[in-house]
C-alpha cells in the first residue's frame, strides 16, 4: 500500500511517501514554515519520487488535529483536493498519536507499564493532550487542559509518564513528580504516519470527504486586526 503523509497541526510541515513498512521519500521544515507555499512544493516532489519509482498512490494520510487552525485547515485541502483528483480515499490520523510514535522512536526503551503523554501547544498554560499506552491505545479522552501541581498527580502516584511535544516545555516547572519525565525535542512528522495509517480502521471514501473537517478540539477565535479600517472592536 503506498500513502501520501501529510502533517501540518504546528509551526512544522512535512509531507511522506510510505509503502510497506517504508518510507520511501520525505519533505520537512521543522522549525518556522509557510504551510501553504511549501507544503504543496513538497508533495510535487514526492508525487515526482514516487513517479519515478512507478509507484501508484492508494491513500492519503492527514494529520487530523488538534493542533493550529491554520495548519490543519491548509492541510486538509490539500488533501482532500488530491484524494478528489486522484479518487483515493482519506485516512485522518490523531495528531497526537503522531507524536507518539515520534517519541518511541526517539526513548525505545520505555517501561511496558509507562505511559505516554503527548502535549500541544494550547496558549497559557493550556495543552491539548491525552494519555496511550506504548502500543498507541488511548486511555482518556483528548482534552484542553490547564496545567497545575496536580494534573496528572493520580497517574503519576503509580506509574512513569512521559511528557513530550510543544505544549510540554512549559509544564515541566509544574509536574514534579517523580515518575514524570520531560523528553525535548519530539515533533510531529510525516515520516511516523505510514504505520498508524495501516492500521487505521476510519478510512474515508470520497463521499465522506467532502463532510471532512480537522480535529480543531476548540473554537477559532480570530486575532485583532491591525489594518486600519478592519480593527476588531
């Protein structure tokens, strides 16, 4: 099975063509992209590679949020655009199951009992972030949660937890607790997609695509503007 991957929910952008337990090719800016000029500037080159290779795409997996509205909303055009031109279905994929897979990558040798807990960024001291086993389960919902000396404190009583994403940083001042641990530097990317897309059991056919809407978890509310005669009163 070959699969588009496309990952846009932060700051960062990729795209990644994956086949049988491969990557075969991958796109990225992880630290400041413009989503909408190199996101399509990516797949081009991909859908190049993966020509080249006489590959065939069967799918598109998309990072469904939560994340940025912006990013999730340039994203899911993007694909849903091509799943439309192409006829292929969409596979939306928890973005935070994304970064799961990233922080295994990175800590293999976590415990069989620790748990994971990825964290986006949610402004303040707000994350958007949930609880998975290694193996990927979710064990509570996805939530907006504000962070204070006692979340998590029941699990932590118990268990190790790591902690692990953009909204992590700011938390770690807060949790410190013994068995909570902080790992730096874990970022969602396309390159970890292909696997969790495999075995996803929501595959959208192009019907359905066209009611798709991102993972957005909370309301969008729009910032001021600054250009005269538009000020936001």
């Amino acid at each position: 099975m070959t699969i588009l991957c496309i990952e846009t929910s932060t700051n960062c952008c990729s795209s990644a063509i994956y086949k049988d337990g491969k990557v075969i090719a991958s796109q990225a800016n992880l630290i400041a992209a413009n989503h909408a000029s190199e996101l399509p500037l990516f797949i081009n080159t991909l859908l190049d590679n993966a020509s080249a290779l006489q590959l065939t795409l069967d799918a598109i997996a998309l990072s469904q949020g939560p994340g940025s509205y912006t990013g999730l909303r340039i994203g899911a055009s993007i694909a849903k655009g091509l799943c439309y031109g192409l006829n292929i279905p969409l596979i939306p994929i928890d973005t935070l199951q994304i970064l799961c897979a990233a922080a295994l990558n990175q800590i293999p040798n976590i415990a069989t009992n620790a748990m994971l807990c990825p964290m986006l960024d949610a402004r303040r001291m707000e994350v958007y972030t949930s609880l998975y086993t290694r193996e990927g389960v979710r064990t509570r919902d996805i939530t907006a949660t504000i962070i204070d000396q006692n979340a998590f404190s029941q699990e932590l009583e118990n268990q190790h937890i790591y902690f692990f994403g953009n909204g992590a940083d700011k938390c770690k001042n807060i949790i410190t607790a013994e068995n909570a641990h902080f790992v730096d530097n874990i970022l969602p990317h396309a390159q970890f997609m292909g696997h969790i897309a495999e075995q996803s059991h929501t595959t959208l056919d192009i019907k359905q695509i066209a009611y798709y809407e991102p993972f957005y978890l909370k309301e969008f509310i729009p910032a001021p503007s600054h250009i005269k005669g538009l000020e936001t009163k």
